[in-house]
C-alpha cells in the first residue's frame, strides 16, 4: 500500500541567499505541540529555542539551522524576514 505525502516544501539555505555575503533571516514558530514526538525531536526544537506554541523566534538562513527546519517541518511555519 503507497502512501501519498502532503505537498510540503522543503527548504535549501541557498534559497535564502540575498548575496554571496549576506545571509538571510527567518521567522520560524512552533504551530503544533511536540507531545507524542520523540525525544530527539524536542531536543531539535529546544536548539531552535522554540519553548512555546506560537512564540516566533528569528534565526539566520545558515545550512544547520535550514537542516533543523528540514527535519521539524510537521511542527513548525517559516517564513522569510526582510
């Protein structure tokens, strides 16, 4: 039996690249509760420094925070910062 996967877009830091010098920022908040996750995601979202729902916090676009938000996209929104 297949499965089909929602649609979801998954992020490449390059993406976020204004220049080659400049990185860009983003918004990332948690929407979904991470009960039921396991313990290896909690600790993702606690070095993301998500300690709430709905409680944005802005990182840069670097290759391991992009990575993080790979990898928690079920629980999290990003978006870009200007």
């Amino acid at each position: 039996m297949l499965i089909q996967l929602p649609n979801i877009e998954v992020y490449h830091y390059k993406k976020f690249l204004k220049d080659n010098t400049v990185m860009a920022k983003l918004k990332i908040t948690q929407v979904k509760s991470s009960i039921g996750s396991t313990k290896r995601q909690k600790l993702t979202l606690a070095a993301l420094g998500l300690k709430k729902l709905n409680r944005p916090i802005v990182h840069e676009a670097t290759p391991q925070i992009v990575g993080m938000v790979n990898k928690m996209r079920h629980l999290i929104s990003v978006e870009e910062v200007k």
